[in-house]
C-alpha cells in the first residue's frame, strides 16, 4: 500500500471514529423524543404572541439542551437495565462507546448551559421553568419513581408537561391560565401516549424490575387507564375553549381529534392485541402535533 492510500484510510478511518462519537453524545440527548417537545414549545410561543425567530431560536435551543441534559443524565443512571433490555441494549453506555461518568458530565453541562442561555437571552423565568423540567425527569421520574411504582409516568410524566409553560414564558416573561391549560393537555396525554407503548415493551420491563403499569396491574388495567385517561384528556382539551382561550377553529379540531383517541383506547380495550396497541401510541403522536397546531391556526385568524 503507497504512503497516500495508507494516509487516505487512516483519514477515513479518524472521520468515522470522530462520526460515531457525535452520533452517540446526539443520541444520548434522546433527539426523537425532543421533536415533538419542541414543537409544542414553538407552537406555544406562536399562541402567546408574536415572537421573533431569534427568540424561538433561543428558546429552542434553551430547550433542547435542558431536555437533552435530562436525557443523557437518564441513560447515565439507566445503564444497568438499559444493558438487559433489548430496546436500549446498543445505548452508547451499555455498549461501551460512551463512558458513564463522561454522560453525566456531558448530562450536567448540557442543562447548567440550558439555564445560563435562557436566563441570559430570554428571561429568568423561563430558565428556571426549564430546569424545573431537568430536575423533575431526572429526580423524581428516574430517580425516585421510575423503579419503585406504577405511577411513575403519572407523576413524572409533569417533567414532560413543562415546555408550553417554557414557550410561554419565552414570550410574554409570565404564565397565564391558557399555559397551565397547555401543560394540563400535556401531562394528562402523557399516560395513555406512554402506556400504549409499554404494552409493546412490557416483557423487557419485567425481566428488568422496572414496575410499569403492564407489569404490576396487568394488561387489562393498563387498557383501562389509558381508557380512563384519553376521557379525561378530551375533557382536559375543551377546557381552554370554555374559558375563551381559543374559538371555533380550535374545537372543531379537538372534538375529533380527542373523540378518535377515546375511540382507539376503546378498541385497545376491547381487542386487547399488540397492532391496537402500536395504533394508538402511533395516533397519540400525531393527535398531539395536530391539536397544538390547530391552536396556532385558531389564534393566527
């Protein structure tokens, strides 16, 4: 081999060493669950006024790396079971490409940057809404709920819930009733979203202790509390109509919309197999990005 083929693969070979770095310490900031977060942060902004791009930019950015340093920081204390469970086994950490104490550091760094930024750019308010949201994924879900009771995603799941208030504050530096009502929307969505998904995983949770409702009620309760909580999430999501936050466009999106979420728990329910399952973690996706858009489409008019 000449000395420039030799030099040409050892380039080749620092470049995919250098891309699989970065693409583990992206992954470790869960960039697929931030998607739809973000958007209910921009969406937000857009239903509390008029923002400019910067200020979306910033809060995005503020965002993503609050809930990133949450995510990496759940990968760090997770990398025990996460190595057992067939989903996350190629995790950077179990698969030993990432270290565990360079996660948390990373986890760490990433969400005093978040608060730094927004505190600095955008408003106090806003940054210690968002690290309200590190703290409530990583110590009370993770850390304090996740393997001890079912309830963990119901009382964790708020971490989840905390981006509208973020967008709101981003926008107008206070919180109104219509952002507690966007976080309501959220935190109730939460349950039944998560839940149709651990139908699918339930085997994977039990080999690994982690008490998720499937595992320690069963499947039938499961199917009856997502029931239960898509009829307390329609209910939750004709709240900000009554209270005149949004018109007519608004609720002739969230009616059906919140009717086929009820609809499909209702099928789960009564068929009780994996593809009713996989349906309504799908449909609870897009039920979420379509109703907080359809709110912007109801306040842009």
């Amino acid at each position: 081999m000449s000395t420039s083929s030799f030099s040409a693969t050892q380039a080749i070979g620092r470049y995919s060493r250098v891309r699989q770095v970065a693409s583990d310490y992206v992954e470790l900031t869960k960039p697929k669950v931030q998607t739809l977060l973000l958007f209910t942060t921009v969406a937000t902004m857009e239903i509390a006024g008029n923002p400019n791009v910067s200020r979306i930019l910033l809060a995005c950015a503020g965002g993503y790396l609050s809930a990133g340093g949450a995510g990496a920081v759940n990968h760090w204390y997770d990398r025990d079971i996460d190595g057992r469970m067939a989903r996350t086994a190629s995790r950077p950490i179990p698969a030993g490409r990432v270290s565990p104490r360079a996660a948390l550091i990373y986890g760490l760094s990433l969400a005093a940057a978040s608060f730094v930024l927004m505190s600095l750019t955008l408003n106090l308010l806003a940054a210690t809404l968002a690290l309200g949201g590190f703290v409530g994924y990583v110590g009370i879900y993770t850390v304090w709920l996740k393997r001890r009771t079912w309830h963990n995603i119901v009382i964790g799941g708020a971490a989840g819930a905390i981006p509208p208030l973020v967008g709101w504050a981003a926008t107008r530096g206070s919180l109104s009733w219509t952002a507690v009502y966007l976080f309501a929307i959220v935190f109730y969505w939460t349950p039944p979203h998560f839940w149709a998904l651990s139908l699918l995983m339930k085997e994977d949770y039990a080999r690994v202790g982690v008490p998720m409702l499937p595992v320690v009620r069963g499947e039938r309760v499961t199917r009856q509390q997502i029931l239960l909580y898509a009829l307390l999430l329609y209910a939750i999501t004709q709240l900000p109509f009554c209270a005149g936050a949004f018109g007519v466009v608004y609720l002739a999106a969230s009616v059906p919309l919140g009717l086929g979420f009820v609809a499909l728990a209702a099928l789960l329910l009564r068929r009780q197999d994996r593809r009713s399952a996989l349906r309504l973690y799908l449909y609870s996706l897009a039920y979420l990005a379509l109703l907080f858009g359809f709110m912007v489409v109801d306040v842009k008019l």
